[in-house]
C-alpha cells in the first residue's frame, strides 16, 4: 500500500488542478481514508474517467496512438461496471431483434397484413353498409307515410335496418389458404 496523500499533493503529483481531484472524491469516484488519497487506487480512477485522446497532464501534447483505445466510460460508470452495462444494453438489443423477427414472421404467415391493406378492404367493405343505412329515408318515404300505424312504422324500420346490419355480419377480411 502506498504512502496516503492529501488531495492537494496528489493534484501536483499528477498535473492536475485541486479542484479537479475534490469533484472526484465529493461525487464518490475517488475514495479517501481520513480525506487522504491512495495514489494507487487514484491512478486507476483517474486512468479510467480520463479521456485517452487527451493528454495526462496540461500543456503536453496528447499521445500519439495507433491501437483502438478502450471504450470511455460515461461520467459516474467505473471500469468495473461497465461490462455490466453492455451487457445490459446487449441483451436489450437482442430482444428488439427477436420481437421484430416474431411479427416478420407473423407477417410472413398470414396473422398480420399490412395496415393500409386492412384499411382498404375495410372502408370498400363497410362503404355500401354505410350508403344502405343514409338511403334509408328515400327506399321507404312512401311506405312509412301510407302506414298510420305506429308499431308497423317501426317494424318497417326495424327490419330494413336488421336486413342492412346481417349483410355488415359477413367476414370483412377473407382468411389466406
């Protein structure tokens, strides 16, 4: 175990400002002992929050590097969770995979049809229905002023719009074979 530092030490040892090291150890990504610094533990935290394409310390060029250099974890993610969190974000992946493949194949089998499809055959199935019950009035005018009684006039009604509703019954969508 090293010698314990305190943050200001540290902050110089390093190259950094003070103030850099006392927002990493109040937000809880760099322990202390007493409000001292383990420089080990320090380094690890402060390697793994850093941003590799720039440079350790102020006024040093950044280091110039041809290997792919690690994912940078967010703000708040320590190295050690972040597989934890691909893993994470993999697995969601994976399920967004396998529910569109499940409707693909519903799809593909006949269960869904296209939204327009559907709209379609429905408004050219449902239109003559609709145009039946408006046409009502005309069919019947002369009929329903002839009858003077009250219950014949509603049983005429009554019966011409059954008639139009048992054609409305029939299947709209014809199943696939």
């Amino acid at each position: 175990m090293a010698k314990l530092m305190s943050q200001k030490a540290y902050a110089q040892s390093i190259g950094v400002s003070k103030q850099y090291i006392n927002k990493l150890v109040r937000s809880g990504a760099l322990p202390t002992q007493n409000s001292k610094i383990d420089p080990d533990i320090a380094n690890g935290v402060i390697q793994a929050q850093r941003e590799p394409a720039r440079p350790l310390r102020r006024n040093t060029p950044p280091p110039e590097t041809f290997a792919v250099a690690p994912p940078t974890p967010r703000r708040g993610i320590s190295v050690a969770e972040l597989p934890t969190l691909l893993l994470k974000t993999r697995i969601k992946s994976e399920t967004e995979k396998a529910k569109l493949l499940e409707i693909k194949a519903k799809v593909e089998g006949g269960k869904y049809i296209d939204r327009v499809d559907a709209e379609a055959i429905i408004f050219k199935r449902l239109r003559p229905i609709r145009d039946n019950l408006l046409t009502i009035p005309d069919r019947l005018s002369a009929e329903l002023t002839a009858s003077q009684d009250r219950h014949n006039t509603h049983k005429i009604l009554y019966d011409e719009i059954v008639r139009i509703l048992d054609d409305a019954t029939k299947p709209v969508l014809k199943k696939r074979s």
